[in-house]
C-alpha cells in the first residue's frame, strides 16, 4: 500500500469519520470509497481535497513521501482484551499514529536537534510485582529530582524532559489513555483530555510504569481495568501510587495536620491530595494502605453521597488550577514547530495544522511562548576581573 493510501485511512480514522459518511462527501459510492483505500482505485486531485478539509487535515500531510508509523496500530490490538469492534480505541490509534507522524516531520525539519535518551529499562527482580514497584517509584523520584517527600508538580514536562512523550486530546470516555514505545522515535503516551486533572496524571504516571516495566509491549488502559489485572497491570498501578504519594511524604503531611488539629477530617485529606496532585479517592486508599486511616474508609464516603465540590465548599477549599498544560503537544513539540516556522521551514498554514489551531491562534501562541522564553533568561553582565559572588555595596 503507497504512502498516499496508509494517509489517507489514518486520517480518516483520526477524524472519526466512516467510510460511508466519507463516500457520500465524495458523491460515490461506499464500494467505490473502499476500492480508493485499497488502492484499486485512483484518488481524484479534486477528491483528495475534499477529503483534507472533511478529515481536518492538509494536504502537504496527506502527500508526505514517507508512510505514517502504522506499526502503533497492531501491537495496540494485539493487547486490547474487549471483544468486537472498537471505533473509539481506532480513533485514538490514529489520532496517535498522526501526533507520531508530525513529530517526526518536525525533526526532519529541524535537522540536528538532540532528543534525550530514556532511562533504561530496569532489571527483573525476584520481589513481588507490588514491592518492585514499590522499589522502582523510589528510584525514579530520586533521579528526578523530587526525594522522599516533595509532590510531583509538571509531571508531564518532567517526563518531556527524559525523552517520553506525552500527548493529550479528546478520547472515548471509557479510554484513559494508550501507550506504545515506537523504534527510532520513543515512548509516547496519549491521555485523554475529558477526564479531570487528577485522573489525567494517575494515567500518565501509570503508563510511565509500563515504560519501565514492559515497554517493548502496547497497550490500552480503560476507565474500567479489567477484574483479574496481569502482573504488568499491576506492576503500573503500584508505581503510580508510590511515585505520585510517595510514603515518607505523605506520612508526614498527614501527622503534622493531626499534631496541629488534633484530628484529621475528610477535607484535610482532601487538601492532602491536593497537595499531591491526586483524588480524593487516590489519596484515601492510600492513607488506608498505609494504616493511617480505618479500613473501608473511602467506601464510607461514597455510601455518605458527598460529593468532593461540596466538601471542597464545606472545608473552603479552592479548586486547584492545571500544573500541566493541557495542550496537544509536549513542550519539545511546540519548541520544534516554533522553530520550523520561524525559520521559514514551514509555512504559516502548515504550523497551524501542525500545532492544531487556527491561524491566528497560531501566531498568538508562538508570540506568547516566545514572550515567556525572553522573560525567563536572565542576563548577568560582568567583566573578567568581577567576583561572580553577591556582596553588599560599601555605604558612604
């Protein structure tokens, strides 16, 4: 199959569109439709733009020499364990395989640019799957930066800046996310944007586990798992739980609330998870597992009918904001296209398709981002014979 027919069907895909809904846009029929994706038939020039602006895409995408990465497809549904058909979980295949296929035109574009290498894949040891994770959560925070205690706070440009991208859109809502580790490219993560923030990150930190347990596999993650969860399940739910909250940590937030209070309320616990960029109901679990709190105790909640809003109102607790962006794209992304089009790589209508905005938008968020960057660099101007250390200057 030519490179102009594997676009053409991920795009498609990507768009959520069938194949009837496409041949009736076109005026043919859905056989005749059909023979154009096997390539039997000849796509019309006049067709191939109607069927860029009916999937959202751009022709310069669609006529790329190279083949989209279409090996993210099969793996993924070599793994899925759900019987029958699944347009959603097609739809978000292909809206990845497309992400995939643009970052690498950006890094062709952008020649020399040096991806970060991943941390390798840890060694298999003989303790049980949970306490590994356990081990291996530890071990990541350290070489993170973040220690015992501290909260993860752009989990997202943390793992953008090891070399695993993370890219976030719209999905079925029964899917969390997806994750698949592509040769020549890396491990790329795909979230999905409907769910709330908390959610977002127990599924980015949870895909992170399989990157370390079992990257050379893909796999789906469903807002439901599955009831007899396989050992890499496991392993991913253990490492999100003890990376995200971590136990010294949390341990010492908890007893400092007490020594201060003398007890600990559910919105205590509820500024707790706030803290730590988790649920209400991630953080009682965990305060459950650690012994700190009675057993049973986030089933007594949900039995109650509270709703965490109105505990948030009742312990005038504010809704925290986004510590990730929430754009498409990782920040290194958003740096290549930048770059491309202000080198005049690209055009002004290809970095708009590219980032996914209009064209105004485009240029307003390259603007903006580019204000940021000039904000954050500071210049310090000192001669060869200047200390580089601060001292107070002589008083008269």
């Amino acid at each position: 199959m030519n490179a102009l027919i594997q676009r053409l069907i991920s795009a498609r895909k990507a768009a959520g569109i069938s194949q009837a809904v496409a041949a009736e846009r076109l005026s043919i029929s859905r056989p005749t439709f059909i023979a154009i994706e096997k390539g039997t038939r000849d796509v019309k020039p006049e067709e191939l733009m109607t069927l860029a602006k009916l999937y959202n895409t751009s022709l310069n995408r669609l006529m790329r020499q190279n083949a989209p990465p279409t090996q993210v497809a099969p793996h993924l549904r070599a793994v899925v364990e759900r019987e029958g058909e699944d347009a959603g979980l097609d739809c978000a295949i292909a809206k990845l395989t497309e992400f995939v296929d643009d970052y690498m035109f950006l890094l062709d574009k952008v020649q020399g640019h040096a991806m970060p290498t991943p941390p390798p894949q840890p060694a298999r040891s003989p303790l049980p799957v949970e306490r590994f994770a356990e081990r291996q959560a530890i071990e990541q925070r350290h070489r993170l930066g973040f220690g015992d205690r501290e909260p993860i706070g752009s989990l997202r440009k943390t793992l953008d800046e090891i070399g695993v991208h993370v890219f976030i859109d719209g999905l079925d809502s029964k899917l969390a996310g997806l994750y698949a580790y592509i040769e020549n490219f890396g491990y790329c993560i795909l979230v999905n944007r409907r769910h709330p923030q908390a959610r977002r990150r127990w599924t980015i930190a949870h895909e992170y586990g399989h990157f370390l347990f079992d990257r050379d596999r893909r796999g789906v993650d469903y807002a439901e798992p599955m009831q007899r969860k396989p050992e890499n399940e496991r392993f991913a739910d253990a490492f999100a739980m003890h990376f995200l909250m971590p136990s010294e940590g949390v341990q010492r937030r908890f007893h400092d609330t007490y020594q201060q209070k003398g007890d600990v309320s559910v919105g205590d616990v509820l500024r707790i998870a706030d803290y730590y960029g988790v649920s209400l109901m991630a953080m009682v679990l965990r305060l459950e597992s650690l012994g700190l709190i009675r057993r049973n105790s986030w089933d007594a909640i949900k039995a109650s009918g509270a709703k965490v809003r109105d505990i948030r109102a009742e312990s005038g607790i504010e809704e925290i904001g986004d510590q990730d962006s929430v754009e498409i794209f990782p920040d290194r992304y958003l740096m290549l296209a930048i770059e491309a089009w202000s080198s005049e790589k690209i055009t002004t209508s290809q970095f708009a398709k590219l980032m996914r905005k209009s064209i105004v938008e485009a240029r307003e968020f390259a603007y903006t981002r580019s204000q940021q960057e000039d904000d954050n660099q500071s210049i310090i101007e000192f001669s060869l014979g200047d200390s580089l250390l601060h001292r107070e200057q002589p008083t008269a």
